[in-house]
C-alpha cells in the first residue's frame, strides 16, 4: 500500500534502492553468473527486472544524454565515499558503469536468452550514453576522462577518479583507443586522483592487469595492503584505508581485492566460454618467488603452480577433462604447445591447451 502511493518511477527505483549502482552491479553479477557456471536458467528470473531497471534508467536521462546522479528521490548513487570531493564528480564514472552495463552485461543476457531486438536497443543506448560522457568528460589535451572537466574552472582544480579511468580502459570506452594516459595515471595516482576505497580497489587492479601493469599491484598489495594496521594486528582487511582505534572504523570487512585478482590477473586464469568450457591463462608473476593456487570451478580445479626461474618463472597448469585453455606469454617465453594466431593484440602470443592437458611451460617476466 505504501509503494502503491508513489510514483511508478520512484517504485523502480526503490527495488533497486537506495544505491543505483548497486543496480548497476548486480547486472553484471547475473552476466558473471552465467559466465563462470553456464547457468542460463540462472538470467531467466531477473531478467524481466534487469529490464525494468534499464527502461527506469533511460526514463531519468537528462537533456544532455546523461544519467544525473543527484535530486533522484529515493534512489541514490553511491559509486564510492571517500573518491569524490563532490556529488557531481560521479557523474562521468556513472554513466560510463551504465554504458558498459547496457553493452557487456545486459545485452548479452538478452541475446542468451533469445532477446536479440532488446540487446540490440541496450547496444544502441549504452552507446548514446557514451558519447553524451566523452562530449562532457573527455579532456582531448589529456587524452583521459577527467572527472570535473565540466566544472574545473570554476573548482579552480582538476579531479581524475580511478573508477572512471578503470571503467574506461576495461570495457574500450577512450576515444580512438587512447588508453596510455589513463593507465599512467593509474599507475602513479597523481594528487588529483580520487582513490575508492578497499572494497572498490579491483576496478582498477583489474584494468592495470588488462594492459599489463600488474607489477603496479604486486606492489600496492605489498605496500598499501600488507601494512594495512588491521593485517598487522587483527589478520583481517579494514574498512578504508585509514582507520583509527577504539573508533567507528571497521575492521574487517568484505575488501576481496587481494583473493580475486589473484587468481584472475596474477595468475591469470578467466573462463572465456560460459561454464569455464574454455579459459585462458594469462601469467603475470612480476618479482614473486612462488605461487601455487587451485582454481574451483564447475568443470573441476585448474591447478596453477610457478616458481621464480632463470629471470622468468617455470609454470605448471593443469586443466580439468572439460576445458580447453589458452596460454598468453610473451615472445620470449618458451612454452612447448602449439602457437595459436593471430597474436593477442599486446604482442602476447597465444598458445592451446587441450582440455585436461598437463603443461609444464617458461615464462619471461618482460611486458
């Protein structure tokens, strides 16, 4: 009764309230679903309310063909607390979320499940959306999207968020492919980067590891992670990255970073099949002396173990009798399998893995 007095707007808004980009979010985790288990009966339930959200989401664009991100009503935008100096600065790194959820979530739920015409629409419109973000946000003399473009004469400051400059890079949102100031800037946090908290870190471990910066995240999980006060003390992960005793800190929390992007980008072992059918391993081991992991999935583990050897590291993957693999290493590596073309396009070369194939391979710890 309550929800029957307000506005049909407000309602959709409300099912996924009060975070709009959690909404945002939890189409990608159907979309991951489906992409680690196979499970397509798993889309089949949300999909009518994935949709409704998207339909509530177009109905709020404004005249400039952007999301706003302020004055919702009962909705709001969250995207991160402590990377914003103001509401508004989430403009850009929201609407580019929305982008890459109508295009690389969304739409292919759709066509997965026979809505071909819809993930087309959903194509149509994250595109729409985009160009509305580069002509407000994309700094042409920087070649990145700058968070308070819009604003920055009258802030008399320059605002960049990693979440934006992460989300650009990993789902190809920079014009032209112009992603090496964004990638610097992730990779040195100049002051004027807005940093989201612990629990927001992947975004960008995920696209410094996309174009080969791994060593950048070794290196924060050894510097800005290990001294973290609550490892240190309490063998658990903060809240934030500053917390205070005998305070309102949190500290322990659900910042999953470290454990993920282990498996995903350190290792470098991601399904590219629905059902982990296939995957592909993409080593990035940087100066570590030793790593040996086992990754579950629905096929059964991959087993992963590297140990540090003549500048590189000697690797051993085992896959499951279900899945093929694809190996990335660079040109210098030795890997006895055969030599798959064409080249992935960072120089990387490609080779196959039969499924439940043991190999034993070296790799060379150049980009």
């Amino acid at each position: 009764d309550r929800l029957a007095r307000v506005s049909q707007k407000q309602v959709d808004g409300a099912y996924w309230g009060p975070l709009l980009d959690h909404g945002v979010g939890f189409n990608f985790d159907c979309w991951n679903h489906y992409w680690e288990t196979g499970e397509r009966e798993a889309l089949v339930e949300p999909f009518p309310r994935l949709a409704r959200f998207a339909e509530y989401l177009m109905s709020i664009r404004k005249p400039d063909g952007l999301l706003p991100v302020e004055d919702l009503g009962i909705p709001t935008v969250w995207m991160d607390h402590i990377a914003y100096k103001e509401p508004r600065h989430k403009t850009c790194s929201f609407n580019l979320y929305v982008t890459a959820m109508l295009s690389h979530a969304l739409a292919p739920i759709a066509e997965v499940l026979g809505e071909s015409d819809r993930a087309q629409g959903y194509r149509q419109s994250g595109a729409s959306i985009a160009a509305a973000v580069v002509r407000r946000f994309w700094d042409p003399q920087r070649k990145l999207f700058v968070a308070n473009l819009p604003w920055a004469a009258g802030e008399k400051t320059t605002r960049l968020c990693d979440r934006s400059l992460a989300t650009s890079i990993l789902f190809d949102q920079c014009p032209g492919g112009a992603v090496q100031a964004a990638v610097k800037a992730l990779a040195e946090c100049p002051p004027e980067m807005g940093l989201s908290y612990p629990c927001n870190a992947g975004w960008r471990y995920w696209a410094l590891s996309k174009l080969g910066r791994a060593d950048v995240v070794l290196k924060d999980l050894r510097e800005r992670w290990a001294v973290m006060p609550s490892v240190i003390l309490n063998n658990t992960l903060q809240e934030d990255w500053t917390v205070r005793s005998d305070s309102t800190s949190q500290w322990s929390h659900c910042a999953l970073a470290p454990l993920y992007v282990l498996f995903m980008d350190i290792a470098g072992i991601r399904p590219t099949a629905p059902g982990f059918s296939r995957c592909q391993i993409r080593p990035q081991l940087g100066d570590l002396d030793r790593l040996s992991l086992t990754a579950q999935t629905v096929r059964g583990p991959i087993q992963f173990d590297a140990r540090a050897a003549r500048g590189g590291h000697d690797i051993r993957v085992s896959l499951p009798a279900e899945c093929s693999g694809e190996i990335l290493a660079s040109a210098e590596s030795q890997v006895p399998l055969h030599e798959l073309t064409p080249p992935h396009p960072q120089g990387l070369k490609r080779y196959r893995m039969d499924a439940g194939q043991t190999a034993a391979f070296w790799t060379s710890t150049k980009k």
